[in-house]
C-alpha cells in the first residue's frame, strides 16, 4: 500500500480506522494527516515486543517460537510469510532471529524507504506544488492519492 511505501505497516484495525464503506479516494491533505498520526514504530518499541517473546531473554527467537506469535495472534500471518522473515533475518543461519540486529535492519530499510519515497515526491513538481499538506490554496481539489480497498489475507483477525 502506499502508507507501507512510506515507511508504515499499518494493521487492519488502523486500516479500517481511515477507510470506512464510503471511502473511494484519499486528497494528499488526508493522506499527509494519516501519516503525521500513524508514526512507524520506534526501536524500543520493537525491542519491547521482542522481548515479551523471548522469555529467557537470550537475544534472540527460533522460527517455531516466532511462527506460534505471527500466525495465531493480532495480523496473522501465515507460515510462509514468518519463514520468508526468518530466512531473510537469520544473519548467521543459525535458525535463530537475532531480533536486535532485526530491528536495526528494519529500521534502516524503512528510514530508506522513507527517503526514496521523499525524493520522488520533491522530484514531482505537481507533487511539489502541494506543499506536502500544508497547503496555501486549492492544489488539492482534483488531486487525489487513489488507495485500493484493503483486502485482508485469508481469514485474518484484527485485534
């Protein structure tokens, strides 16, 4: 979606919080608005949910123990998607996801992402006009961010 390409991964829950039935289209003031509440999850955040897993606290979690989590609880996942995730992020292949070193992957590719995604914008000089929603003016009548109805995998269960 496009908040994931700005760097968010936002739930179901939060999905459905800004895109009711009446929904079609998305103006560039409202997507910025959503953007500004929906901050990306900071490192100790991440390192705190981790860490709920890891009862032992050795630093990191087996794939078993991560797949229970991701495919039976909030946004479920599937098997599939927690083994790609564990494949990509077992640094040493030791079957084991050193969750630090996770997180600081993480963090680095969406603050990247972040960045690309800003300087395509800057380079859009109709993008541009906009003043990335602090508007002096009408720029955004007509212009809207088109955003496909979300559509949850299988039978996923929010929160």
């Amino acid at each position: 979606s496009v908040l994931q390409q700005a760097g968010r991964n936002p739930s179901q829950k939060t999905i459905n919080k800004y895109w009711t039935s009446q929904t079609t289209s998305l103006n560039f003031d409202d997507f910025c608005a959503i953007l500004k509440k929906e901050k990306p999850a900071a490192k100790n955040e991440l390192l705190e949910a981790f860490g709920k897993i890891d009862t032992d606290k050795a630093g990191y979690l087996l794939h078993d123990e991560l797949c229970k989590i991701l495919t039976t609880r909030g946004d479920k996942m599937t098997w599939e998607e927690v083994t790609s995730i564990t494949k990509q992020a077992d640094f040493n292949c030791s079957g084991k996801l050193d969750y630090k070193k996770f997180c600081e992957l993480y963090l680095t590719t969406s603050e990247q992402c972040c960045k690309a995604a800003r300087a395509r914008l800057e380079t859009d000089p109709r993008l541009r006009q906009q003043h990335f929603g602090n508007q002096t003016g009408n720029f955004s009548e007509g212009i809207t961010v088109p955003v496909p109805k979300p559509s949850p995998r299988g039978s996923r269960k929010t929160d």
